[in-house]
C-alpha cells in the first residue's frame, strides 16, 4: 500500500512550495525578488539534469515504471522553455498573494486554533500592545473653549499690568546733574526730567538753565541762549554722544554700559517702593494705579534718584564748538552712540590709530 501511495505523491517540490519555504520572515521586496531568482534558477537546473540523465539512459519500461505521464507532463520535460514560463507564473501568483506582515500573524493564529488554551494568552497581549507611555508625569489636558476664554482673559489682564507698570516707570521723575563744557567745565546744575522723555527734552530744559545763569564769555550771553536751539546742543554722557531721539527708559531697560565699564544711566528701571510714611496703615502693598498717581507727584530735587551724581559725567556741548575741536582732546575720544557696538570689550583709540593705556 505504502508503493501505490508512492507512486501518485509528487517527489519533486514545486517552485510556489519552494518560494513560501524560503521567503518566510523577510520584510523587504529586494529580499523576496532575490530569493525568487535563486529559486527559479535552482528549478532550470534542476530540469536540465533530469533532461540530460533521461536522455543518457535507455528507454524505460512503461509497465515497470509507475503511471504513464501525461501529456502535459512530457510536454513540460521535452520543451524546458515552456515550463519556465509556467514556473514564473507561479511565482507571480504566489507573489501577488505574499504578504510579509501577516505571516507572523497568521501562524500565531494557527497555533491559536491548535492550542485553545494559548489563544486567550494571545488575545490579552493583543489587547495590551499599544500602553501608554508610563514615563510621562504630565498629562495634557483636554483644551476646551472656556479653557481658552480663560487664558485670553489672564493673558490681558497680565498685559494690561505690564502697560500700566511701564506708564508708570515712564512718569517716574530722576535728577540729571551737568555742567556746560567749552574746553572747560562750567557749573550748570540740576535738570528735573522723566524717565520716559526724550534726550532733546533734557537738552530744552538745560538750555533755559544757561539761560537763567548767563552762562557765556559774552554780555549779551542771555540773549545768546535765547537764539541757541535744541539741535545746536549736544549731551556727551561719558564719552558717549547721546543722539537726541533716545530716551532715558531705552538706556535704563537695557543697562547700557560706556566704554569706562560704567552704565551710562545708572537708574532704577523699576517703579520706586514708597517710603514708609506713604505706605498705607493697614500694611498692603499698593496697587497699579495708587503707584502711578504717587509717581506723577513732584517732590523736591533733591529727593530724586541721581541727584547726588557726578555733575561732570553728563556735559551739555555747543555743535559748532565740537565741530571747530573735534580733533583735541577730550573732544577727539567722543564718539556717537552706536546700539549694535559693545563698548565693553572696544580698544580706546585716537585719531591716528594709537592705543590708549589709560580710561
């Protein structure tokens, strides 16, 4: 019984039974085209020595043998070409049905059906493939509109503050002490100014202040301020020429420093805490609007910040005098102030490109 089974199974294996034994587990289609040339170049052989070793042998004995071929058969084994053909058909077929990622799958489900006892245990890893990120301490929240309406109304509220805060730091008063310079320096005095004013501002009120003081060689010098103008004077602060559409609150904010390692304006760039007899009895800190009505009081110069500075560090200069003596010293070393210049790490030179050893 055992050799009439023999005789009609198929001793040979078929180019689709090869392809699926050897593309199992790839995942990359050059993968499954190279394994399927060496496949269908190991069946070519394969014919041609079974061409060759019927051709070198003698006729078979059809009754010895086992069941005559068939048309088909012998039709294949004469003309080689036309089996070829038939084998990439095959494989084009099986190729169409190839699927690399449900292979794993698929014998995870025919071990399910064999083992009922393992298909739940699959089932649940299924089911908790996809976790949760574990290492996430912060959950976002779901963002919804009263969420939204929340944040705008805190981000106005925060920027409405700033605003009012910034007003404030504006219409806080300082003291500018300064002398006039003319290749010497001439007392001049104390200038009353805000934060937020500009450099002609100052340069208006200490204008009126050589006015008031007769500062000049001639006797008509009253008369002499009274044609100067706001462009015909000049605020050196250091050695620093200030330009005239800069205000105080740009140097303040930014804690600009001169060349000397010194700020060029050494002032408060926050709203000044009230003494404490202004303070309010009950101990609360004053709001928004209270440090704005404090900050637009006038107390006395003296009291201001920056009145006990150095009264030289800020000199008020005729143009048409720095134009005539712009060459001498002190003169020559002025320089107009340049926003994207760090003067901190600048070399002091003079006009002719020597160093300075001293500031």
């Amino acid at each position: 019984m055992a050799s009439s089974d023999s005789r009609f199974t198929s001793q040979n294996t078929t180019t689709q039974q090869r392809l699926s034994t050897n593309t199992v587990g790839l995942v990359a289609l050059s993968d499954f085209r190279k394994r399927r040339a060496e496949v269908l170049e190991q069946q070519e052989r394969e014919a041609r020595e079974a061409i060759i070793s019927s051709s070198s042998l003698d006729t078979p004995d059809r009754s010895r043998t086992g069941t005559p071929a068939t048309a088909d058969e012998t039709s294949d084994v004469s003309n080689p070409r036309k089996k070829k053909k038939k084998d990439k058909k095959a494989a084009k077929v099986g190729g169409a049905k190839l699927s690399f990622g449900d292979d794993d799958e698929d014998a995870e489900n025919g071990d399910d059906r064999d083992a009922p006892a393992n298909g739940k245990q699959g089932k649940s890893d299924k089911k908790f493939k996809f976790k949760a990120n574990s290492s996430v301490s912060v959950v976002p929240r779901s963002v919804t509109k009263a969420a939204l309406r929340r944040e705008a109304t805190e981000r106005e509220t925060l920027r409405r503050e700033f605003l009012a805060r910034q007003e404030a730091v504006k219409a806080t008063e300082i003291a500018v002490p300064f002398v006039f310079y003319d290749g010497t320096d001439i007392p001049g005095g104390v200038v009353r100014v805000k934060k937020g004013d500009f450099t002609w501002v100052f340069l208006d009120k200490s204008r009126k202040v050589g006015a008031d003081l007769g500062v000049g060689e001639k006797s008509n010098a009253r008369r002499e301020w009274a044609r100067v103008g706001v462009d015909d004077l000049m605020m050196v602060r250091g050695n620093i020429i200030i330009p005239h559409h800069y205000d105080f609150l740009f140097f303040i904010m930014n804690k600009t420093v001169g060349p000397a390692g010194k700020l060029l304006f050494d002032y408060l760039s926050e709203v000044p805490t009230p003494a404490a007899s202004d303070s309010p009895e009950n101990g609360q800190p004053q709001s928004t609007s209270q440090v704005l009505k404090s900050a637009k009081t006038q107390p006395s110069i003296g009291d201001l910040e920056g009145a006990t500075d150095d009264p030289t560090f800020t000199k008020v200069v005729d143009r048409r005098w720095y134009e005539r003596n712009k060459h001498i010293y002190p003169a020559s070393v002025w320089q107009e102030f340049d926003p994207e210049r760090d003067y901190q790490k600048e070399v002091r030179r003079d006009l002719g490109g020597n160093t300075f050893f001293y500031s």
